[in-house]
C-alpha cells in the first residue's frame, strides 16, 4: 500500500551523493522528496523515481520552512531527512570574505537547525524519524584552505552531536557520515583525467551507507563514520 | 560450491557479540572459524554453523599462530578475521597489577598485533581480505576504573589506525566497531533485572554492522563507527 | 620607554576572565587596550591600567573593524590578541532559536574571523603577533543544553586551528585555550554558596596561562591547552 | 634550606629534552635525580646540578622500583616526576617484530604505570605531587611507519588520562606534552644539514613548558597541550 511507505526527503540534491541516495532509499521502498536550490534541475529525477522535487535554499530558514511543509502537504509527514547540504568557499584568512563564512555556517549548520526544530519535534511525537547529515573530513579540523568551510562543518557536526544525544533517547536516530574523499562524479572525472577511478569516492557507496544507517535497529545505532576511497591517504 | 565460499575467522567467541557474528557470517554465506581460550565451549556452535573451532590465548603469541595454522589446514585461507578479544581487568590505579594491565595489552593489542602480522600479508598477496576490530568507548578515553583496560584498548585503537592505513591501499578492508553500551547477555540482564530491554546493547545488531562493512565495496569504506542503545546517555 | 612596549587588545571583558588577563598583560609589560559590548562599564579597569578601552560588538563586522582602528588609532599597532568573546544562549533545541544560535556563531566564529582577517596580515607583515582563544568544553563537544553554543565554540576552534596552521610559519602564535569549570566570580560564589572554593576555576590562573603562552619562543608554540580545577570532573 | 627543596626525578634522560627538563628544574629550585638505561652516561649533567643519578630500565617493573627506591634514600621523598621515556622502533607491520611492539608498550606505558603505582599513592598521602609525561603526536594516531611506537604512545596517553581524573582530585597534577616536532640535536642537526634551523622543536621550550605547567596552582591545571617550532606543518 503506497500511502504506508515512509517519507524520505533529501535535502541537497546534485549529480553525486544526493542523487544516488535518493535512487537507494526508492529503492528501499520510501517515497522520496528531494530538495536543492532549484528544483528544476530535479525534473528528471523526479520522473524517474514517481517523486516530489522543492526549491530550498538552506540559508534561508523560510525557505526551509516552507520546502518543508510544502513536502508535508505534497506528500505527507516526514520520516527521514537526509541533509546532504554544503557548499562552502574554499580558501585561505586572505581569499574569504564574510560571505563565505556565512555560507558554509548557513547551509551546514544553520539550515539544519532550522529543519531541525521544525522536524524533529514532530518525528518524536510519532516516536520514530531519522536525520542523516552529510559531514567531511573538515568536520574534523581546520586547515588554511578550509578556514571557512571547516568552520561551517564543525558547527554542523557538533549541532549533530546535539541533536543526536537529545533526540536519541525519544527515538530518532541522528547520524553523521564524514565523507573523506573526492567524490565520483562526471565533471571531477573530467577535472582529473590521470586520476585512477579507484581514488574517486563512490555515491552508490554513500548511498549504501546511509541506507545502512536507517537499517539499523535502535538498540544499536551509529551516530557517525567516515567513509573513504580504500587508496585514500589519511 | 562451499570451497569457493570465504573463509572467516572470529577470534573471541563468548555468548554475546562473538556467537551473534559467528552466526551472522554463516548467514551471510561465509565458512566460519571461531577461536576463544578454550575451544571446547563452542563445540555446540560449531555443530550448528558446521564450522571448525580453535582454541586461541590471545595473550600468546605461538597461541595465535597455531590456532590460524590449524584453521588454514582444516578450512583454508583466510579472508576475514573478526578480531573480539579483549579481556581485561577493570579497575583504579591501586587495585589493577601488572598483570592485569599486561593482560589488557596483550589481548587487545599485541595478539592483535601478532595475528595481523600472520595474515595481513597473505591476505595482500591475494589482493582482498577483510580485519574487523571491536573496541569500546575505552578506545576513546581512560577513566579512573579503566586505567588498565582503556590502555590497551586505545593501542589497539591506534593499531587498527596503523593497519588500515598501510593495509587498506592493498586492498584489506580494516575497521574498527567502538560498542558504547551494555551487551544484552543472559547474565547481564540477570545481574540488573530492573534495567529497561531497550538500554542494552543488541548482538544482532553488532553483527549486523559487521556484515554490513564486509559488504562495503572497496571505493566507499568506513574505517571506525559508534553503536549504542538509542537511550544510552554519551 | 612607552612606546617600544608591545599593545595588547582584550576583547570581551567582563569581571572574570577578561579583566584578570589584561591586568596580567599589564603587568607583563604590555599597553592593554580592553574592549567590550559597553565600553563604559571598563572605566575603572582603563584608569587603574591606564589603558585605553573601546565598545566593540563581536556579532556586528561593522563594530569590530572599527573598534580595533579606534585602538590603533588611540594607542598603536595591536601586537597581542585574547578573544575572551563567547556569549551564547543554553538550551536545548527546542528551548533556543535561530537567534540564539546567531549570537553563539556571530561572538565565537564570526566577530573573531573578522578580526582575524583586519589583523594578522598585519601582524605577519611586521613578522610578529599573537592570537589567544578562550575556548570551553563545548569546543570539544555537543550535548543536548549546548545545542547553539558548542556550535559556536566547535566553529571558533576550527577556524582556530586554519588560523594556527596558516599563520604561525608567518610568525604569529595563534593558541587556544580550552576552558573546563566554573569560572570564580562574585555572583557565581553567591549563587552557589555549597560549592566548594577549590572546584572554581581562577581567572588568574587562565591569566598566567595566558602569559605563558605568549612567552614561548617561537620553537616551541603550543596551540591548545586545556585548563580546569583540580577537582573537577572531566 | 636544602632539605625543604622538592625533589624532582627525571627518567629518560638523553642529550635533549631529558637534560634541559633537569637543568630547568634545578635553576626553578628542584633537588634532581636523573635516570636512564645507563647512569654512567649521567655523570656529567649531575656534576653539572649536584644531584644523584640512577639506571632505570622502564621495561622492567623491578628496575623502575629499584631506581625510585635508590632516589628516596639517596635524595629524599620525590615530589615531581618527568616520565620522558618512550623509545620505540619505527616501522610497518612486516618490518616491526613483536619485541619492538613490547619495547613501545613497556617503555611508554607499562614502566610509567609501575611508577604511578609506586609513587602516585605517597604523593597523595602528602597531599601534593606531580607527574608529567612526554607525550609525541603519535600518541594521537596511528599511521603505517608508527605501527608499534603510536600504539605505545596512545596507551600512554589513555593511562595518563586515566591517572590525571584518579589523581586530579587528590592532589596530583599528571600532564601530558605532546611533542610535535623534530627535536633539536647535535646529531640531529648533523644528519640533516639542509634543514632550517627554526624547524627544529627547542629542548628549552620544552623545558620551560614543564616548568610552567609545574606552577599552575590547582585551580587551573592543565592536562594536554601540544608543542611545536611554529613553521612545523600539522
């Protein structure tokens, strides 16, 4: 019965992790939204998968306020999110300004708390949802190249940390996945052409992950990895 | 065709989170070894799995040696080995001894040691294998009542970092499961009958999480997790 | 002679930390120019100093650039930061809102990015200077009550570290100081009149600390420290 | 009066940090007693302060013993210790044997618990002590060439958490100084001619450090910090 499928919605949906997460979880049975700043570049994914498709942008809290409830309205209560959010400048003190470091805390952290008062309470009422949060290996620390980016996915991952120790215990399991690794997609292929193909992180494989987390039972939950190309220094 | 099955080792089969994997990775299509101190004990589970059992002192360096030498003669070369050793004595600086601290490093880290040294190797020349590590949220910090234990619990920690690094580039998949929280055990839960179900941690759930990394193809692989009871308080 | 003495800059003085630790610059040796949200409540720290104080309102760019050319103006170029800003809001995601969560990112991260980016190009050009941090145990971690503030205090010490890693080869010390305890004040003491003395952590000690970080020569910088009352518990 | 000096000893005194610790202690106004593997090699540097020396091997329980007995009757109850041992052999999982994983954990860690055991609980009885440890950035994690020297360092660091939170409350101030850096020494500096000078990590910056975390009043004590020349890259 369709109308008994969980709801999924995928928050930052490009060529690479987005996409292929939202493919796996219709695979695994949930009706799936997906968001990104514009929602017309998702029209096909939306066609192939039977979806929804909303314009967010994650810096704006009204503007994830209303893709969520616009998702709500379309296509019912929120079960999952996956906020796979992230842009950020990359670059030194010297060739960031202050609008790069608001947008890497506004869509890394920011968005995410506003999604996150406005879904979370709600998950715990029905006693069950799920948050998985797309992190780096700037979640971790902070390099000169990273100055703003790191900054924007440490406030996120100790946001999730947060949210996770809060809201476990009323049964929503919140997740981080510290991707560490270039991600496999056609344009950085293309960037890269002496690059082996085994050195690019693979979406299905992030997808596979994510999947897993919402897999488990909550008597054993992973609140975060890493995940990595097996050639990967680090 | 069982020969073409892979073979797994489970080092450190007690009632809990070692029988869960055994069992999971018989499931999961493996042949499957279990070694503890004294092979016997598992005599019903080997009946059940049609496995072959091992007795292995981790502590012991020509221990461990041979018990891997008679599982390659009686099942073959190795593909997996689940590493779920680690006994020690809990307890301050005053009532731990030497010897409860060398039994924390030996079991933890230095048959860990041992073993990889054993394998690894040959599991490179085959270019595939696999080494899963359960550690606990000792890996991550010492306490006063765990001044032995989390000693040899963050060696093998920096170990299993050591070998996933340098292994995971030839194609060994090493990760490390942090378990935060209470084993769900028959005597465990004798010991605290008024503890809620849900407060222990789920062997299935364990083994679960293991199979799931033997699953990870190569090009997205996790190298440490967390798993708790959702309303474990961290 | 006045003038060759190096010019320190605190900013966020209230009656603990910040006021200890100009008093200790003072002492040094150093010019101290104090600032804080109201720069008048700092007349009695700038006559006993003979110091220079000025408003600066870290959440506000605007502020913060012209507090530190007042300085420069009134005392000279600023050879020595401390960053004691770090208001934020407690409370749980439910109980703080997107403004509280402004104000912990604006005073932790932001105000000190932009002071960042005003003052260390000048301070590398003159091939000396130094930057300290008054971080927290939310620098390390998210719980539940500090869902905006460990935000805020886990953006501040990446953007730290990118500082501490592009900087220190061009000669400028950037440290961090990780603060564990209660801080004694009056109005702590009198609203806890059962703690006991010894588990308030003294403002004079961070104030050494302090001291001696800016005293380490070059081939021996430390960047992070933590700091905490013998009997607390951590 | 000499008799009311407090009695330092250092162990693991080579030609640079061991040696500069002693002599900083002694001008701080410490009796000293120096130990290595082979006191011979002392002889100068206690000329040099007027203290005693003494062989200590960390690997072996019996001689840590011996040597804290020998430095009580000879110099008087000890106060302070500086735990400055920590060879290792440096090598990947088929190039390291188990001794050398044995010397990592004996030295680093095992020796250092004999001697907490040994003289934590008098220290306490006192009311007051100290214990600092050197630490090394392998005591933070695990990479291919570190395999048995980090797990010996990560051990040492987890024990060393482990005594600080026992001890803390008792009086005894246990910190941990994470070197990192390239030491800066005659023969290090011959083996490496090319090498900028400023890229090499101070023995007096060490030494000025403990000296430092060795006055901090108990009511900001600091645990952990990190050491290094400011052009190191980390």
């Amino acid at each position: 019965m369709t109308n008994t499928k969980r709801i999924a919605l995928v928050v930052g949906v490009g060529p690479g992790l987005g996409t292929a997460t939202a493919r796996r979880l219709h695979a695994d049975g949930y009706r799936v939204a997906v968001a990104s700043r514009n929602a017309e570049r998702l029209a096909g994914l939306v066609q192939e998968l039977g979806g929804f498709a909303v314009s967010i942008d994650a810096t704006d809290p009204a503007s994830v306020e209303a893709g969520v409830a616009a998702v709500e309205e379309a296509v019912g209560p929120i079960h999952t999110v996956v906020w796979n959010v992230g842009g950020g400048v990359f670059g030194t003190l010297e060739t960031v300004d202050t609008d790069g470091l608001d947008l890497a805390l506004g869509t890394n952290t920011r968005g995410l708390f506003v999604l996150a008062k406005r879904l979370l309470p709600q998950m715990a009422e029905r006693g069950d949802g799920a948050l998985v949060i797309t992190g780096a290996t700037a979640s971790l620390r902070g390099k000169p190249f990273t100055t703003a980016f790191a900054a924007g996915k440490a406030a996120q991952r100790s946001l999730a940390q947060s949210l996770a120790r809060e809201w476990g215990p009323k049964g929503i399991h919140v997740a981080l996945v510290i991707v560490d690794g270039m991600v496999d997609l056609p344009n950085t292929r293309a960037r890269m052409p002496d690059r082996a193909a085994e050195s690019f992180l693979s979406p299905d494989g992030f997808a596979a992950t994510v999947s897993f987390l919402l897999s488990q039972a909550r008597n054993a939950w992973t609140f975060e990895l890493d995940l990595r190309p097996h050639v990967e220094a680090w």
